[in-house]
DNA sequence: TTCGTCGTCGTAAGCGCTTACATAGCGTTC
DNA sequence: GAACGCTATGTAAGCGCTTACGACGACGAA
C-alpha cells in the first residue's frame, strides 16, 4: 500500500510501478478514451493495487479549479439553514463540486475566516444573517462570484431570497378578514434582518389596505426563549392583541405554548402565525398556521445560479424570489 | 485590484509591488514576527490594495496538509445531523479546519465521491449509515485517519456513538415497571442501522429482566412515512400493544399523531416512546416521553479527537460512547 | 515505396505557495 | 580592526498534479 519511500503513494510512483509517464496516468484518470485499453487496465490495476488517490490540492493547482463552492451560514438551527445546505450540496455536487461550510456563530473573527475560505474554493454563498464587513465582501467578490441569500438588496452583488412582504400580507389579511382580528401585533425585530422587516412590511401592507393602523412591532429574536417573554406580555395584559403574527415558528410555537398553559384560548381568543412551517408545526394542538417556504430548491437553484456563474462570469447580477405558500392550519382560527 | 498580467494578484505580483521576495510576503503572511516591522506594514499595504487572497491550494500542495475535514453524512433530515455538523464544525474550526460535507441521500456513487474526497482533506468522518463499501473505507483508511460515528464496531477502526442499549433498557423498564406495560413493541428496523440494533437490543434486555417475552420487532423506517402504516396496524387490531418504542421521534409523533386522530388514548391506552428529542417532542400533546442524546458535543468531540488524530497517526484506535438521557414526558404515562 | 494521418504516449513546463539554506549587513567583543 | 553572531531577506528547490507539444510507429492511400 506504501512506496518505497515510506510515503503515500503519488502520480510518480504508480507510474513507475506500471512501467509508464504519469502523462498517461493522468490521463487514465481524466480522460480514459485517449488511452490504449490494455495500458489502461495495467495502470488501473496498479491504482487499485497501491491504493491512489490523486491529491486534490495538486490537481487544483495545476486546474485553477478548487471544484469546491464555500457556504457561509450562520448557524444550523432549525429545519431552514439544513435544508438550505441541503439543496446547494446537491446542486453542487451535480457540478462535481463539493462544499465548504462555515458557521459564524460563536466566532469572532469571521472577517479573517470568509477571507480565508475564499482561497479554497471558487464561489461563495453568504446568507444575509452573518456578520461580514462589506469590505470583505468587496474582497472576495473581486477575487469570486458571491451570492447573497435574504439580505437587503445591495445593487451589484447577485442575491437571492423567497418572498416575504406579499406572504406576510396575504397571511395577515386572511387573519383580518377571515377571522375578524383587528389587534394584531407582529413579534420579531425588523432590524435584525432583511426577511423580517420585510415580512413586517407585509403586516403594515395589509392593514393599510384594511383601513387599519398597523402596531409597532414587538422585539424578539428567532429563539425560543423570547416566546415566554412574549408570552407573559399577553398574559399580564401588557399586549393587547386578538392575534400574534410572529417572525419564525420557533417564536410561534413557544409563545402559543405558554398562552394555552395559561388557559388561554388559541385561537379563540388570539390567533398565532408562524413562519417556516417546522415540523413541529403540524404536530402541534392547534396545528400553527405558517408560511412554507421552498428552502431546499432554493438551496438547489442558488448552486445552479453558482455553476452558471463560474462558467459565465460576466452576466449581470440577478435578483431571484422564490415564491412561499401560506399553510392555514388550526391557530389562526381556520377549522 | 488586478496585477498587469490581468489575472488575480499572486505572491509574484504582492512581491514585486512591495518591492520584496516572495518569500518575505509569505513570511508576512505567516510569520510575521521575522520580518522587520517597516517591511511587514509596506507589504501589507500591498496585500490591502491589492486584495491578494492567497491560493489555498498551492498552501496545501506546500505543507502538505489540506486544513480540511472531510464530514460524510446520509443526509441533513431532523436536528441530529444538523447538530452533529455544527459541533464538528466548531470543533474542527478550532484547529483551524474548515469542514467539507457529503450528503450521499440519492447520490449513487457514493463510493466514487468518498474517494474523491479523500483527496482533498487532512481525516474522514463516516456516519455509519452511509452506503460505503468496506472496500473504500479501507483505501480512504490507508491514506488518512478515518472516524465512524454510529456504526457497528469494525476492529481497528475508531468509533464514536452514544449510547443505546443501557438506555433502550432504562426507557423500556420504566414503561414496564412504571406503567405497568406488558405487551410493548419495539417499532423500527434493526438491520438498518447499528444504533436501531442496540436500541432493540436493549429493549429486549429489559423484557428478559422483567421476565417477559420480547416481541418481534415491527419493521419500519426512520422517515414520518412509515408512521400512518404502523398506526393502521395497531388500529386495525393486527398488532396488539399497549405501547410502542419507537425508533426515533419522527416515527413515534407520527404514529401518535394518527392513534390520537383515531380516539386512541395516548398513553392511557398506549405509551408512545421516541428517540432524539426533537423540538416537536416538547410540543406536541401529549409531551413525547424519549431519550436526548448530546449530539453537538459528540460532533465537537470527534472533531477534537480528529485533531489530535493527525497529530499523532499512531494512537490506537479506541472506542468512544456519549451517554445519553431519558426524557420523560407524558406520552409514556407520566403526569 | 513513400508520405500523410491517426492513435498513443512521453517530455517538460508550469500552477502558487512554503521553507531550508545562503547571504548580506551591522553591531559586539576582544 | 578582525572575527563573530544575529537578524532580515533573498534564492531556489520542491509539493503532485495537468496538459501543450512533439515523437513515434502503424497503417492506408497514392
């Protein structure tokens, strides 16, 4: 399984132990038409038989392709950024590239990392969420294509994201006019990013479009520890709401949870809407209402924007919203 | 942003602009205590300027080490794998590595992929449940430190798993024992993975201690699929239990889900058991009774352990089992 | 027979880094 | 002031691949 020279076996040596140049075993390798069949079964034999497996750094050197696409997260929580890396990994792979994954959170040199990571691979994908300077995106962006998942449109950089101020308007006028709701409020932070203000948006639309003035939102984050807060809120009286639009389903599920220990009526009493559609979603009594979003093909078709990208790399920067479906289930009111 | 060849800058290019070798830029780079204050800042002026990234693959190729981990998953369904990455991740983010992931769910060369990777990272983690010929395993073996997560103990090959069969007892007694069960099916398909296995296994330890005959185990898959199919069984009267242990939470809210959508009493007239402790486990009513298992800290600990694998190749392989705990709730019985 | 063609394979030049070793400059020491 | 040591930097040899180019022989056509 080993050279003679103690080490791992490389190009050279199996071309030695099969008599020829390593030109020919490449090209067994890579393109195993332009080669004799016998020589190439004796060369495949002796790949079997020593065990080699090219090195890859090499080969990227010598192809100026890392055939490796780096995906920037955040975090992995939730059913979202998995089946999001889900998608792009297979999409990737169709392309036979492989991916790269760096998760921010909890890291506090992230600048020095997506930096870094943009030398080993050739194209880059940054959800909105992760705390990058712009000018390291401006880095990487004039070293590789980069594409940017729900995040505020910087003109220039190519972006993707699913729709958010439509579903969220559609969803709060069916809570408004379906079932009679007239104070709402929304629970998430707006600032804390792109895809929330715009579902924020979404939720003043549709009032505006009701006649009706819109609440401030209620600050919360993606957790679930912010729902018992919320939650108490309502209780206390604090908030008074016939209904909580909230940001994510993490937020919905936790906030429902506690008002229905308290006795309350959900959604006789207040209706709550999530966002994503977890599974927990539709296991939960009342089954929460949400927004499904495609998450995987977005994944899927972020990587396919990326392969055309890497072949065509002066096509003008897109912008892609992939549509989201309204899942009515019980919590809103709907029988 | 581009030297005058119009390709992105290299080391040539940084080196020849600071007016310095190529070497000192890579010891500005690397090292900067050795070079002279004056010298480092000019050059780093450079590298800014220039936006020079330095090409991992040629680093690589030089040191002889990728910085990378190869991670080898069947898929990214449900919070296991997703924790499982994000601890690895940290863990291998610690030691500098960045991460490379290989989702083989509806890949059919998977053993070709594995290969290939090999090529391009520094160790290997394999879930067991991957579709990989002994075969590769041993060739990817041979070139550099493998780790198996889950998976039947292969001598010499070093494992990580938590544990299941203590537990698998510990969750069945307490049924018996507590609840008063005596006609308990184990639902789940053992030959589909080691941890199933162990987890029947153990489920039929605790039925020899209390006396009892184990029943058969009833075949199904780790997918909500299976769920309908199981509670159409129990319902039709085709199997007769007062309790079920399921494989993983996916498949026991499934089948709760349809017992209670069925007027079955869970738990009084059937304890519903999982695996894993999902979100929807805490959710759903009535809670999901099952056993939590610390998968972000196995995923950093692999990693950790994979560090110091390439410090040292020669340690012998050993055998690591995480322990894990019972959840209790109320589908199981409990108040 | 001669020449061109084609299929097969070897030679060698990179790809962009790291680093051992050599060298130059300069302050110390006796 | 010569010998020495130390620091800062340059020179150049790889690392293991891919591939342009050319050599060579076999073969068919003229």
């Amino acid at each position: 399984m080993v050279d003679r020279t103690g080490r791992r076996p490389t190009i050279y040596s199996v071309a030695e132990r099969a008599g020829v140049s390593i030109a020919t075993v490449s090209r067994v390798l890579r393109r195993p038409g332009e080669v004799r069949a016998s020589t190439r079964d004796r060369v495949l034999a002796v790949v079997e038989e020593m065990g080699y497996v090219p090195d890859g750094a090499a080969r990227s050197l010598a192809v100026k392709s890392h055939e490796a696409h780096g995906l920037v997260l955040p975090e992995l929580r939730g059913p979202y950024y998995a089946d999001l890396l889900t998608g792009y990994e297979q999409g990737a792979a169709e392309g036979g590239a492989s991916v790269v994954v760096l998760l921010t959170h909890g890291k506090d040199d992230v600048d020095l990392l997506v930096r870094r990571l943009a030398g080993r691979v050739d194209g880059m994908v940054l959800m909105g969420a992760v705390p990058v300077s712009s000018r390291t995106v401006d880095a990487v962006r004039a070293k590789l294509p980069v594409l940017v998942l729900a995040d505020r449109h910087q003109d220039a950089v190519e972006s993707f994201s699913t729709e958010n101020v439509g579903s969220a308007e559609q969803l709060t006028r069916h809570l408004i006019e379906e079932h009679g709701r007239r104070a709402l409020r929304f629970v998430g932070t707006p600032d804390i990013a792109d895809d929330v203000q715009e579902r924020y948006a979404g939720f003043v639309a549709a009032h505006e479009a009701a006649g009706l003035a819109p609440a401030d939102p209620v600050p919360a984050t993606f957790r679930e520890d912010d729902g018992p807060r919320v939650a108490a809120l309502l209780l206390d009286g604090e908030l008074e709401a016939d209904g909580v639009v909230c940001a994510n389903d993490e937020l919905a599920l936790s906030v429902m949870q506690r008002l229905l220990a308290a006795g309350v009526d959900v959604p006789e009493r207040i209706s709550v809407t999530g966002w994503d559609d977890v599974m927990a979603a539709r296991y939960v009594t009342p089954g929460l209402t949400t927004v499904a979003q495609p998450v995987r093909e977005l994944g899927r078709e972020v990587a396919v924007r990326m392969r055309g990208l890497l072949e065509d790399r002066h096509s003008a920067p897109e912008r892609h919203v992939l549509p989201t479906r309204l899942v009515l289930r019980q919590s809103c009111g709907c029988p």
